[in-house]
C-alpha cells in the first residue's frame, strides 16, 4: 500500500564519512562557493592529492558536485566542486533539537488554533534565521513571486525538503518528497507542518512580498511528497494547512479550524 506524504531525508550518507572525508564536505558547505582542489587543501593544510581522493569520492557518493571552471588561455581548465543539496541534510542532533521544541510547545499550549499559530510563528523565525545564513545564496532582486518560490527552493534544497518545482499558469507548487524530521511530523503535524509553513510564508513575504494567505501546504495527503502551494490571488487566511490521514495521527484530510 502506498503510503501518503514524503520520504525520510537523506542523511545516512554523511553519516558514515570518515572523519578527514566529513571535514571537507563540512567545508564545502561552510563556504558555500566552488571550491577548487588547491583551495581546499590549503584551507585544511592537506595534501592535494589526498584532498582530490576526498572530493572525488564525494562526488561519486552524491554529496559534492564537480563542475569544470571557464577556459582561461591553454591547458585543461580547473574543476571546482561544491556541496550536493543531500550534504546539507538533518543530522541527529537537528532531529533532537526539533523534538524538544515541539515537546515543549505541546505541553505549554493546549491542542486548537492557539497551539498551530504559535508553530506557525516559530516557523516564521525559522524562516527569518534561514534568510540571516543563507549566505552567498542571494535573495532575488525582483520581488516578484516566481523570483521568490525559485529562491525559496534553493533554500529549501539546503534544508533537506528536495523540492520540486511546478508552475501552471499564475499558481506555483512545491512538491516536497522528503522530510528532515519525517517521525516527528507523523507524530505532530499539527506542530511541525505549521512551522514548515510559517517557515515557507516568511521567506517568501521577505523576498517576494507575497500574502501569507496565498501560501497553503498540504501535508500527507499524495502519496511520496507534501505539496507547498503560492496561488496568484487566492487567500486562504490564516491556518492555510491540510493534513493528511498519516500513520500516527488517522485524522482525515481536512483544513485545519474548518
């Protein structure tokens, strides 16, 4: 039976690096630029040689990308690598971290509209701490909404959600086939899926200037991906969350404070 809603993310792979191999993938992501052989061996004072070892191995795992700079007069030009979107993906202590947040709200807060909008609003500092590190990930310099959702999937790239991006008409959709805290969000959705939200309507009001109201998610509710939705006029209010039927919580697929 298929199951509803998106995959776990993808971060057994870094888990299982060697410690000088981690290094160098910590400083890819780190740096955020392409980075050529030489300046990561004299970054970490290592051998080129074995600094190449590192990359390419990266590379061939998934978790760096190669690419050749421009020629530049004769000879063969320079490879540069840069880190892969599965690189960034959630570690443990990021999953631990999430637990006890949504542990405290939930005890804190009573179940109802009070509990989702303040996920809601976490989410939305989320998103304004996500826009404060992004780094050489520049926000667009158009602030219309299409600049806005590319640029919100490139973060979310960074983030571990590897979305896919679809477009009919005025109306932008987000698939999401993966999840960096997938057990928690089963358990709570209510709390996690908020935050996802909140998260995704700051960076896009900060960057695109667009309505919180055009901005809807739905969770667990197709099989394989959530499904992040920027519509051109429609404004759903506040709670603009759907909530699939999800193995730990078999509420049916309705908005919330319907």
């Amino acid at each position: 039976m298929l199951k509803l809603g998106p995959r776990p993310s993808r971060a057994d792979a870094r888990a299982h690096l060697s410690t000088p191999r981690r290094a160098v993938l910590d400083l890819l992501v780190e740096e955020q630029e392409p980075m050529t052989v030489a300046q990561v061996a004299q970054t970490l004072d290592q051998h080129p040689n074995t600094v190449r070892e590192h990359l390419e191995a990266l590379a061939h795992a998934g978790l760096a990308q190669r690419d050749r700079l421009a020629p530049v007069g004769r000879g063969r030009p320079a490879s540069v690598y840069t880190y892969a979107p599965e690189a960034s993906f959630t570690s443990p202590e990021y999953a631990v971290l999430a637990q006890v947040i949504v542990g405290y709200l939930t005890q804190v807060l009573p179940d109802g509209p009070v509990l989702r909008q303040h996920s809601r609003e976490a989410g939305r500092h989320w998103g304004r701490a996500i826009l404060e590190r992004a780094g050489s990930e520049r926000p667009p310099e158009s602030r219309g909404t299409g600049a806005a959702v590319a640029y919100l999937r490139r973060l979310l790239e960074r983030t571990g959600f590897a979305p896919e991006a679809t477009r009919e008409g005025t109306d932008h959709t987000l698939r999401l086939p993966r999840c960096p805290v997938l057990e928690l969000a089963k358990d709570r959705p209510e709390v996690v899926c908020s935050a996802h939200l909140g998260m995704a309507r700051e960076i896009l009001e900060t960057t695109g200037g667009v309505e919180p109201g055009r901005v809807t998610l739905e969770a667990f509710t197709e099989p394989g991906a959530c499904l992040l939705h920027v519509r051109a006029g429609a404004q759903t209010g506040e709670e603009g969350l759907v909530v699939g039927p999800v193995e730990n919580a078999p509420a049916p697929a309705v908005p919330y404070g319907a």
